[in-house]
C-alpha cells in the first residue's frame, strides 16, 4: 500500500499545476510555500519523469517532501 505523503515545490510551477489538475489531484498555492500536494512517492518519481518527457521542462523539477 502506498503511503500518502505531502509535497512542496517552487518549480516550473505552471506546468505542475497543469498536471496536478490534468490527473484530478487536489492543491493549493502561496507565494511562500508554491505549489502543495499530497501523492504518494511513486506518483511524484513518474510526475518529474512525465514533466521532463512529455511537458519540455528542460531541469530537473524540484519537488520536496514536507516533514
């Protein structure tokens, strides 16, 4: 079973959100923290890949788990 964790990132934050929203997964954004989520670990490993892939981001998105 997948543990659902919370994330955070201030990267390419556009295209983040378009794919939160395109796989229906609820977030919420403020200038401090950016972007944050809850997903488990598997879902946010494949997000980066499908960003880097299919979505043109040229870095590597940063994406940290909040403690």
């Amino acid at each position: 079973m997948c543990e659902i964790k919370e994330w955070q990132t201030q990267s390419v934050k556009h295209k983040v959100a378009t794919l939160l929203m395109v796989d229906g997964v609820s977030f919420s954004y403020n200038e401090e923290d950016g972007i944050v989520f809850s997903a488990p670990e598997l879902y946010v490993k494949n997000m980066v890949r499908r960003l880097m892939n299919s979505y043109g981001v040229s870095l590597r998105p940063i994406i940290t788990e909040i403690k």
